[in-house]
C-alpha cells in the first residue's frame, strides 16, 4: 500500500468529546519541539501546573498532567490510593462508575458499589448509608459529570460526607472542568482527575490530575509498591516537581503540552467563572430549541450538565441514521448512547471552544431538518427561533 497524507474533514464536534480544538491550540501544538528537559521546556511545565491550579480552584502542589488520556488519569488516581484489601464505596450512575469499579477490583481491593439510575444524580443519601455501614472503607470515588448520560452529581455534598467518615474522595472531573463550577480545594476534594479534550477544548491524550496533601501523605506512605511503574506518583513526582530538579521519567508529549498550556491560557483570559457562565447560557438556548421540537431530555433539570446534553430518541426513529445523516449531511458529530443506553438516546456536547451560539442553532437546525426528513413526530420550524430567543434575552 502506498499511503498519502491524511486530511481529515471539518467537521463540528458536538458529541461527547473530543470537542472542537480552538485554531490557537492547534497552532500551539504546531509549534517547534524542544527536548523534555531543556529549560524553557521546564519553565512552560511549571507554568501548565500553575494554570491548572487555576482551573481545578486549588493551590495543591501535587497538579500535574498525566501523559496519557483519562482513563490513565483514572488509574493514576486507583493505583497510587487503592492497596490490595482497601475497601472503596464506588458510586455508579453510568459508564465510568462500572470502570472505576474495575480498577478497584484489579488492584485487589473491595468495591462496594452505591448504584442510582442511568440519567441521575449520585444519590448523597445512599452515599451516607454505605459509609455508615462500611465504617472501615478508605475512599469515597464518584464521578462529579457523568458524560454516558449527562448527569451531574453534587461534588460538594459528597465530599463533606466522605470527610465525615473520614474517608478519601477519588472524583472524576473529565468532563466537568472547565464547564460547570468545580473547586477542589473549598469542597475538599482528594485525588481528582480530568480529561484535556472535553471542556479544555485540547486535543486529546492529556490527564490533568491534582491531589490534596491528605492524598500525598496516603501514597507516600503505602504498604506495597504501586503496581504501575509508568503511574507510580512517587516517581512522576521526580519529574513534575519545580525548582528545576526535574529528572528523567519519560519523555513528556512536548507539542501536547504546548497545546494544554494555550488550552489553559485561554481559559483564564476568559475566566473560569465566565467559562462556566457560557456553558450554562448556551447549554439554556439549546434546551429551549430541543423542546420547542417536541424532544425530552433524560435527566431532570436540577440534575442536567449543561455540557453534555442527553435527548431521548423518539419512538420509532433510527438513532444511527440520524446521526449519519448529520455526519455525511452536515459534517456535524453528536454522541450515541452507551452502555444500557444505546440507541435509546443522543449526547449533544457544547463543550470548551464548540460551546457557542453559533453551534446551537446550526446543530437544531440540522437536527430538525433529519429528523423532519425522516417523517419523525418533531414540530418544525421553531427549534432555531426558540434557541435565538433564548440567546437574546
Ligand atoms: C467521565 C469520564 N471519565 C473518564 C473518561 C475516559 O477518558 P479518556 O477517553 O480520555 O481516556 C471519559 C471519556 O469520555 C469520561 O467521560
């Protein structure tokens, strides 16, 4: 096979992340590689942990960013917390919460699950229970924005609750930072990982993590040696502390860093507040449009992130012709369903740099135009005027 260059096609992503990449990230990225220890390569390192500082509202010194995607995030945050006979209450309301119980599991410890339904809240009622029965349990791990159904559970609420029992908390802000309020430090937050492509709007292969004193004081006093040599905190440590002692681990993805600093920037040009302010807004028009057509949404308002958008798929319309259609139509990508909800539902992401006016009205505008093709019992024609009054009040 002779292969040419790969250039793939524009599309608009507006599915569960990745999310569309700002223009000066991928200009960033483009940028010139220099050695993972040069100096001024240790300067922009420093200064991706202060931003993320910033972004995760914490002056933990532990803030780094794992050279791997979320899920690596996820495993950092089990391997380096969780020992062989450790007992974790694992909230699950969706995909992730299934996967953290995995890793629980293959470390060797006790996962005692504290299951809501797919499309709520983590219920802090049920969290209170478990941790009243399971006095010897050592974290509490929660997923704060569940992205297979766009629920958002209260960080807060569960973090007191953990610190009462006097409990760790392992929480995962993949796709939360950045687009709804979240402050580690005030809420007392443990070991907490993110993701770069949700709504940091970087490109993807990054896990921001950041860690509270209590935290370190766990890993650095272990029984057994982490499992993981490439995760093992009390050796990345080595390299991500500052003061220009910084010793070779591995060779840190230069250019993916150059991207999560312009990434960072961004987002404290905008402000984090204003941040979460725009996603609230957009997330409102599009709400209004979704329902003036006739479609629900899964989860309860109170509950709803405004980043990941879960609709219920009409009776009788093709989920995957729907999304096709908009894909070859429209070059326009929403989400599918996973886990128990495939093919019941639609994930429309307004996450980071996709999450504009613009994007709200041209998704209801071709989502309406498929689905009023396919003969589906949507009401056309007032979807785009819904949203755009929305965006006017
Ligand atoms: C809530 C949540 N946790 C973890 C992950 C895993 O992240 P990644 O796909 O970057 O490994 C995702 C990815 O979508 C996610 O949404």
């Amino acid at each position: 096979m002779t292969a040419s260059s790969f250039h793939p096609p524009v599309r608009t992503l507006m599915g569960p992340g990745p999310s569309d990449v700002n223009p000066r990230v991928l200009e960033a990225l483009s940028r010139p590689t220099i050695g993972h220890l040069d100096p001024e390569f240790i300067t922009l390192m420093d200064e991706v942990q202060e931003l993320l500082r910033y972004a995760f509202c914490t002056s933990n010194a532990l803030t780094m960013s794992v050279s791997a995607p979320g899920s690596a995030g996820m495993e950092t945050c089990f391997v380096n917390l969780v020992e062989p006979g450790d007992k974790v209450i694992v909230c699950q309301n969706g995909v992730f919460g299934g996967r953290m119980k995995e890793n629980v599991e293959r470390i060797g410890g006790v996962a005692v699950m504290v299951e809501d339904d797919w499309g709520r809240a983590v219920d802090p009622a049920r969290v209170e229970d478990a941790l009243a029965t399971h006095k010897d349990a050592k974290i509490l791990a929660f997923v704060h924005a569940e992205t297979s159904t766009g629920a958002l559970s209260d960080a807060q609420a569960l973090a007191g609750l953990a610190r009462q029992h006097d409990c760790l908390t392992i929480v995962d802000t993949v796709t939360s930072l950045g687009g709804v309020p979240l402050r580690v430090e005030d809420w007392g937050l443990d070991a907490v990982y993110s993701g770069s492509q949700k709504c940091l709007s970087c490109v993807p292969g990054l896990s921001p993590v950041t860690f509270s004193q209590r935290a370190v004081d766990v890993i650095t006093s272990r029984e057994h040696r982490v499992q993981s040599w490439f995760l093992d905190l009390n050796l990345v440590l080595g390299y991500w502390q500052g003061g220009g002692k910084r010793a070779y681990h591995h060779t840190a993805p230069v250019n993916t860093l150059y991207a999560l600093h312009e990434a960072l920037v961004i987002l404290q040009e905008e402000g984090l507040e204003n941040a979460w302010a725009r996603h609230r807004s957009n997330h409102e028009a599009l709400k209004r449009g979704i329902e003036a057509m006739g479609l629900e949404f899964v989860v309860p308002e109170s509950e709803r992130l405004p980043q990941l958008n879960a609709v219920s798929v009409p009776e009788g319309v093709d989920e995957a012709a729907v999304r096709s259609a908009l894909l070859n139509e429209y070059n326009l990508e929403i989400g599918a369903g996973l886990g128990a909800m495939a093919g019941k539902i639609w994930r429309i992401g307004l996450m980071g740099y996709a999450s504009n006016p613009t994007n709200v009205l041209f998704c209801l505008g071709a989502l309406e135009a498929v689905l009023s093709g396919m003969q589906a019992p949507v009401t056309p024609g007032v979807a785009v005027a819904a949203a755009r009054a929305a965006l006017e009040a």
